[in-house]
C-alpha cells in the first residue's frame, strides 16, 4: 500500500491526482500534525496558551459538539481527553480561564448586516466560524448535558469482528454520511460502485483523458450486476527518476484466494524503494525481470468481462498499473467519512473485521493482506448493509485513534459522554452561569452550575464584572428580541443584493471598434466572473463584471481605474446604490478585519501553483494555509486562491513576491474570510437593476427615525463595545468564545456565528512553519 495519509480537510472538491514529489514535500496532513505536536514540545519556556483553527470542514461550519469537544479539552486538556477534532489549542495547561458570551438571538445574518457596528468583535477575535443554527436548547449541546448515552454492547457481526469497538453510543444515525449516501437498508453491488462521474471526481483513469493517452483498458466491458465476481486489489510502489512506479501488484479472488502476486522491474532508475511502506529492498528486485507490460497482460486474461476491482484509494493503484477498468469499488470512499476525509485501511481492518494488519514491527506493509482485507471490508458492507455500519460510529473511534491510543472503546465513549459540568467537578470547580431570569434553561438546575439570574441585560453585565474574576470557567448570556420574520427575510434578501453590487464593477467607455477578446481575458485575469455583459444603453460601450469574490471586483477597482485601455482612459468602478455608498469604507474595515490580516488573495494560479510554493517555501515564511477553491461541477482548481500566514508582515512580503516579475500573479489582501466565502455560495444570487430602491420596511422605518437604544443597529454597537470593555478587564491567557447562535423558527432558520481568541494571545515567532491544507473542500489529502 502507499504510505497512508490523513485527508484534511477542505474545505472544499476532490483533490486532483496527487503529484508525486520528493518525501520532503510529501505528507502534508501528518506534517500539520507533528507539526503541532513538534511545537508543543519545542517551544521556549515563558509559554502562553495559543489557538490554531486550520479548519477542516468545506464550509467552515463547527457543530455544537465540536464546540464542547473544545471546551471539555480546555478545562482538562489531553491527559483526559483528545484534541479538538477542528483547531488545535497549544499548552492548554496555560489557560487562566474561559469565558462564553452567547448573544442570543443574534445570527451570521445579523453580525454582518451591521458588520459596521460591530467593531470591537471583528478586530478583536482572529478566529471565526459557523454555526449550524441552534437546537432547542443550544446551551445543552454545546455543554454536553444532551449527550448522556447508552452504553452496550455491540452485536457481533462476523466471527472475530471487532474487539476494539465493544461498546456502542446511540447516536442520530440519519445524520451518519454512510446512511445519508446509501440509505439505512441493505444494497446490492451494483449500488457500491463509483459512477463514471464519480471516478473523473475523484481522478480514476478515465478513458479519453489527455493523462491517460498510454493507458491500457483491462477489456471488462460485461453487464455488471450484483452477483459479479469481486477481486481485491493492491499494488506497492518506489520513486524512480520519472516518479513512482509499479514495484509489487496482488490480485485475490472473492474467495481469499491469491491469483496473482508478482514483483515488477521499474522500465527507470529507482531513487528510492519507500521501504517502510513497500516492504521491497533492492535486493529483493534485484533478480526480477517481470516488467509493467507483462502484468498488465496478466490482468487482462485473469479478469472475467464483468470483474469488479475492489481497493483503497484505487486510483492510486489503477494509475500505478496504468489501466483504466469501469467497475470499481474503493473502500476509502464506500466507508463514507465526514466532511470529506477518509478512514484508514489499518484503522477500518481493526475496527470492522477485528484484523491487524500493516504492524509497525514488520517491514512494509503486505499487498497480498492488503487486497484481502478490502474485499473483506466490501463483503461486510454487502453483507451487513449500512445501518451496521452506522452504528458503530466509526467517525468517533477514529477521532479518539487518531489523538491518543485508548484502551478500549468504553473508555472513549465515556469521555464522549462527560460533560462540561462533569470535567469541571472532576477538579473540584465550578460553572458560573449569568442569564436573564426568564431566559434560565437545563443548566441553570445542574448541580454544579453557580446560576445568577439577572432582570435584564444591563444587570447581566454588571454581575458579570463582578463575578466573572471569581470562577474558572463563565458563560453569560445576553438575550435580544428576534425580528419579526418579514425583517428577517428583507434583511436577507438585502444583504444578497449587496454583495452581489459589491462583486459588480462597470469598467468603459470603451473604443466602439475595441477588441472585446482581450478585454474581457483583461478582466477575468483579476478572478472568476460569473457574468459578463455589454452595456450598449450608453453613447460608447461598456462592460458589466459581475465577480464571485469580491477581492477580484476591488482589485479590478485598484489596477484598472483611470488606465487608459484599447486606446481610452476607462472608469471602473462599482453600481452607486443605497446598498454600496459605504462600501469604500467597508471595503477597508474588511480589511482590517483581525482574520482577513493575514491572508492574500491571488489570480492567475495555475494548476502546478501549489508544487512550486512547496518548493520554494523558504521564500514564504510563516504560510500556514493554502486555500484551493474548485469547480463543485467539474472538480477542478479555479485560477485563484488564499494564503493564510501567521502575521501581517509575512503576508506583504509574500504579496510582494507573488506579483513581482518572477510569478507574475495579481493579487491583493483579502477581504472576506472563509466562513464567509462559504456562506455567501449558499446564498441564492439576487440583482436588481441599478438604481431601483429597496425601501425599508414600516418596523425599521420608524425605528431609524426614532433612533431608539433598542434599534437593532444601536444594539449592535452598543453592546459590542460593552462586551469589549468586559474582554478588556478578563485576565491575560483567558480563553473567550462569542456566539451568535443563530435562530430557528417555523419560518425557517439561520445559522450562527462564532468568534474566538485568547486575551494577549502570542503570536508564534517559529520560523519557517508551513501548517498546509490544499483545498477549500478539504479534500486533497488521501488516506491509502
């Protein structure tokens, strides 16, 4: 098998075919970690509690479970619990205490409808993300006090299955991605094969593909159906002077059998044999003459019409062998993950069949075990069907693996289990809970839960200067009266126009004999448009841009205003209406915003763009991220991306060199962080025609009139800067989160809002650390 890797996230949306690169580029999800790892042990003794949020989810979305995931690891730290599953917290034994601000009522939609007011919030907190929106009691989930579950046993499923996983949670199986993708119900083969589609998605060898001119097609061409024979497969590569080749290939019959099991000469020079992994040595190829043309001979006189091909992370071996066969099973992608990552094979033989395999005490792993344990693994999903599967809750297990080993899986399903409250008694403190009397919920009657219920806000606030000092670990809840839904849904409505107005630029007047070719190559050159049209209303033409981001439409802005193109000196600039007469200064408030001040934004990235930063990451100092958007329809990298670096300063200087003469880039700081890039996809594309007015509805008429303290915008800035002034007097290493939990109702539901940092959070001055996650889907980073 290939080394085996850890698929970050993103963000995202499937990776393309990863290029292989010498082992010091290679491996980038298990550098983050040892990364990480590395630092905690590395670091100077004057420490300080810090936060990382390489996020791993395509849309920067964080559950309310994960949120007590970090919360629970905040009070007790790894001694007792596994890392956040979504940011990494360093030297958590540092933290003084932690703070919750939860402003109810509030959502995403109403932190950046007055995005303005709220000053303090966005300077301040460096880390935001998004909530999905909230349950009926959203303290309950992200505390923990909703997740007492059964403990049982599991029921066995095959003769020598799962020791490890002993116990089960009871879990909501509807919103396992194995049940979302398959259904509950048991499903035939035919169901488990990767459609054409989804083998170009994830870059299987496809025929007619410009990569796959040489390829060899196996000549399966037969009527599949759910009684064709399976045959697991399993290849073993070295690094040769062309990259890696096919060094070992293993083919098992459905019945167990090996049918084949055969060393392979590379036709190139062999740099490295990647013996770890490969288990081959230079002496064990030494006497082979079996050359990659033999065995894909082999293949296709072994393979019945109808074969079946079952792997792990086949496209890898199926590259290797250079063939291209259509009926295919892979059991990183039938084993459906969250948020796009994929499982082990060693983690899914243990957890699934009771095996061990790939054992650190042997040399390499074993192709021939390994094409076994796949087919095992696709006959079990047949068999069993994806309920079983469910509920295992594999994802859970694998979360727990992956930061420490445990005992046995009742241990980790009690840690699951453990509330806030409990980890907080555990260490003999308690909770401290600040809320309006009538907005007291479950919490407020735990036990270990010091509840003061306030009158109003204001009295809230004041205990909560007096009293927050007193305990370790504090929530305190403000509440705000929801809009009414016809203000909720003009507000939204509004906020889509705006954006979309702020993406817009007109650029002209141009020569009525231009060249509108090139002019429309100049225009996409600065990011992806999504519309382009030519305004003839005018006595000389113009065009209208409408952009995907808005980092592209500003930089139109800033490189094309008053240049003189096609022989005219043309104005862009963006549609004046209600909606964008303060875009200028919320253009630089974006800017500034604490999370954008690190980040760039650069065009023109071709598709060898990552390789080439990798190589040269001794030019890019403190570059932590690598943002890849893709195509969700065609799968493939859009010509721009974001990089994320740990300070303003290394950031200018990679801008500096990016759009200098060697890259020849265009680029810029950005302006909208990913959270947001995620959300405003979701949104449906409103426009309307310059110049027609969206008039206020009567409610928020009469209140801007009356300028009441309760108007949703004075509200804003009043208590963002009451709240700053609470930030200010917690002491240095407090860990605080603000949560804008979103709303739910039966007119329908917006998502929440979080933001978090440290108080005096210092910034790391380890140089050269490149923390990597290669696509906005997450999805680049294979596991074999």
């Amino acid at each position: 098998m290939e080394p085996e890797r850890e698929r970050s996230g993103s963000t995202f949306k499937k990776g393309r075919k990863r290029r292989r690169i010498p082992s010091k580029l290679v491996g980038a999800a298990e550098a983050m970690r040892s990364r990480w790892d590395l630092e905690e042990r590395q670091q100077p003794v004057a420490k300080k509690a810090r936060l990382s949020t390489i996020l791993f989810a395509e849309n920067c979305e964080v559950t309310h479970g994960q949120l007590c995931e970090l919360l629970k690891y905040a009070v007790l730290g790894k001694s007792s619990f596994p890392k956040p599953s979504w940011c990494q917290l360093f030297h958590q034994n540092h933290l003084k205490n932690v703070v919750v601000f939860i402003l109810q009522g509030l959502s995403q939609l109403h932190f950046y409808k007055f995005y303005l007011e709220f000053g303090f919030l966005r300077k301040a907190f460096k880390h935001k993300f998004r909530l999905p929106p909230p349950s009926s009691d959203f303290l309950a989930d992200i505390i923990g006090l909703q997740k007492k579950q059964i403990i049982g046993n599991l029921p066995k499923a095959m003769e020598g299955s799962l020791h490890f996983a002993s116990s089960k949670i009871s879990i909501n199986l509807q919103k396992d991605p194995i049940i979302q993708k398959y259904g509950s119900k048991k499903v035939g083969l035919t169901r488990c094969l990767l459609t054409k589609e989804e083998m170009k998605t994830y870059h299987f060898p496809l025929q007619g593909f410009p990569d796959c001119e040489n390829f060899v097609p196996t000549k399966c061409n037969g009527s599949v159906t759910d009684n064709s024979p399976l045959f697991g497969l399993d290849c073993e590569m070295c690094l040769t002077s062309k990259g890696r080749e096919l060094t070992r290939i293993s083919l098992v019959a459905e019945g167990g059998g090996c049918v084949m099991d055969e060393l392979v000469k590379p036709d190139n020079k062999i740099v490295d044999y990647l013996t770890s992994f490969s288990g081959i040595t230079k002496k064990i190829l030494k006497p082979v003459t079996t050359k990659l043309k033999d065995v894909q001979r082999q293949l296709k006189i072994l393979l019945p019409p109808d074969a079946v091909l079952v792997g792990h992370s086949l496209d890898l071996d199926l590259r290797a062998l250079k063939m291209i066969h259509p009926y295919v099973i892979d059991t990183s992608l039938l084993y459906v993950r969250e948020q796009g990552r994929r499982f082990k094979l060693r983690f899914l033989a243990k957890a699934i069949l009771g095996k061990d395999i790939q054992c650190p005490d042997r040399l390499g792993h074993d192709a021939t075990e390994d094409a076994r344990t796949t087919l095992e693994l696709a006959r079990y999903f047949l068999k069993y069907g994806p309920k079983k599967i469910a509920e295992l809750n594999l994802e859970a297990l694998a979360r727990h693996q992956e930061s420490q080993e445990p005992r046995n899986t009742a241990e980790v399903v009690q840690q699951l289990n453990t509330s806030v409250l409990e980890c907080l008694d555990s260490v003999g403190q308690k909770l401290l809970f600040l809320t309006r009397e009538a907005d007291a919920s479950a919490l407020s009657s735990s036990k270990n839960c010091q509840t003061i219920k306030c009158l109003s806000n204001k009295e809230v606030l004041e205990q909560a200067r007096v009293e927050i000092p007193l305990f370790p670990f504090s929530i305190v809840q403000f509440s705000f009266e929801p809009f009414s839904p016809n203000l909720t849904e003009e507000m939204n409505k509004r906020i889509k126009i705006k954006w979309t107005e702020m993406s817009t630029v007109y650029a002209g007047p141009f020569n009525k004999n231009c060249n509108l070719r090139a002019l429309k190559r100049l225009f996409k050159s600065f990011g992806p448009v999504r519309s382009m049209t030519l305004v003839l209303e005018t006595h000389q033409p113009h065009l209208c841009i409408q952009y995907e981001v808005l980092e592209a439409a500003q930089l139109a802005i800033e490189s094309l205003d008053g240049v003189l193109v096609e022989g005219s000196c043309i104005k862009v600039q963006r549609p004046v209406t209600e909606l964008t007469l303060d875009c200028d200064t919320l253009v630089n408030e974006l800017e500034q915003d604490s999370e954008n001040r690190g980040t760039i934004y650069l065009s023109g990235v071709s598709e060898t763009f990552k390789e080439h930063l990798l190589q040269q990451c001794s030019l890019f100092l403190g570059l932590e991220a690598m943002i890849l958007p893709k195509d969700l329809k065609s799968g493939k990298h859009k010509r721009y991306c974001f990089l994320r670096f740990k300070t303003f300063g290394s950031a200018q200087r990679a801008l500096n060199i990016l759009t200098g003469k060697d890259w020849k880039l265009k680029g810029r700081h950005a302006l909208t962080p990913r959270h947001l890039h995620a959300w405003l996809r979701g949104l449906p594309h409103e426009s309307r025609l310059p110049g027609v007015r969206v008039i206020p509805p009567p409610s928020e008429q009469e209140a801007l009139q009356m300028l009441k303290v309760d108007h949703p915008k004075i509200a804003a800035w009043h208590w963002g800067r009451k709240i700053g002034k609470l930030y200010h007097n917690l002491c240095s290493g407090t860990l605080c989160l603000i949560l804008l939990p979103g709303t739910k109702s039966t007119h329908g539901s917006l998502s929440g809002l979080g933001l978090m940092g440290i108080k005096d959070e210092e910034e790391s001055t380890t140089p050269n650390m490149c923390l990597w996650t290669a696509d906005l889907s997450c999805k680049a980073l294979r596991t074999s």
